[in-house]
C-alpha cells in the first residue's frame, strides 16, 4: 500500500491518505487531475470497479466535495477519492469513458446539485424529477419550505385525536354516553 501512495503522490499529488479501516482507505486529489488519477488507478492499479460517485454540498467552505468508491477485487480492497470544486461553477471533467456506468451518477450529480460533466451522454435530460423547475434540490441553500410555499396551495391538515379516546369511543361507545 505505502507504493501506492507514494506513487500517487508524486503522479498526481494525491493527499490527506488515510486508512478508514481494514481494506478501505480514503484521498483527496485535486479536481483538474482527478480524471487522470481515476484512469491510473484503474488501469495500473487494479481498481477496476466503481462503487459509486457522489457529492457533498460543504456550503460554509464554498465547494461541493465529490467522491469516488473504487474497488480493486485482487487485492480486496477499496479507495474513496475525493477531490473538491468550486460551488459558484460546478463543472468537472466527465469520467463516463472511464467507467460506463459513471454517466448515470453524473445525470444525478448534475440534476440534484447543479454539477455539469461536460460531454457526458444525456447529462441534461431529467433523470429523477421530471418536470422539475426549482433550484438542485439537494445543495444545503436551497429553501425547501419556501418552495412549498410558492409552489403549491395550503390545503388543511389531518385532524388527529389522541389514540387512547378514539379506542374508547370505538370500542367501547356504551361507556361514552
């Protein structure tokens, strides 16, 4: 493992490894060399397999932070690469002729928090919320309740009892009187 890290290091000036546990590590690499460190480590360090791609919206530092799980089965073990870009032009290399599957996250990257994958295949058709037409839903700024509210009519509330007198009354309805 130590050769690994050192040959990310001086390749693509990965940093902050860490050993989450037995078998699982986690790194950060800078966005503008983050396709080229996903294409080594698949192809010269046996992760082959991506788990998953997702985003983390760090609103108070002004960055969403994606990550990457990858998997390399000979040696069973996992890596999550991390790497930061800026919040206010979210835009990333597209890892989709690394990976087939990966244009599928970038489609939910793309319509949940507003991160472009330029080049990636249908990466601005609807996805999950069809005929959206707020703000990304999950980027921590957006206003759930004033969207709601904008958005759709008051309409009352269930009328709710406590449930120990509605089984009274149910019940046993000769009491009641």
């Amino acid at each position: 493992m130590k050769e690994l890290i050192t040959s990310l290091a001086n390749r693509y000036g990965v940093r902050d490894w860490k050993d989450l546990k037995a078998g699982q590590a986690a790194c950060f690499v800078d966005s503008g060399r983050l396709r080229d460190c996903l294409r080594w480590l698949r192809d010269e360090a046996g992760y082959a397999h991506l788990s998953f791609a997702t985003a983390i919206d760090q609103l108070e530092r002004g960055v969403f932070t994606l990550t990457y799980a990858l998997r390399n089965h000979e040696r069973g073990h996992s890596l999550l690469v991390h790497s930061e870009i800026d919040r206010t032009r979210p835009v990333v290399d597209s890892i989709h002729r690394l990976w087939a599957q990966a244009w599928t996250y970038q489609r939910e990257m793309k319509e949940w928090y507003g991160i472009d994958f330029p080049g990636s295949p249908r990466v601005d058709e609807e996805f999950v919320l069809e005929g959206w037409q707020g703000p990304p839903m999950m980027r921590r700024d957006f206003d759930s309740l004033a969207y709601s509210d904008a958005t759709y009519a008051e309409r009352p509330g269930r009328a709710s009892s406590d449930p120990a007198e509605h089984m009274k009354r149910e019940l046993y309805p000769e009491e009641q009187a």
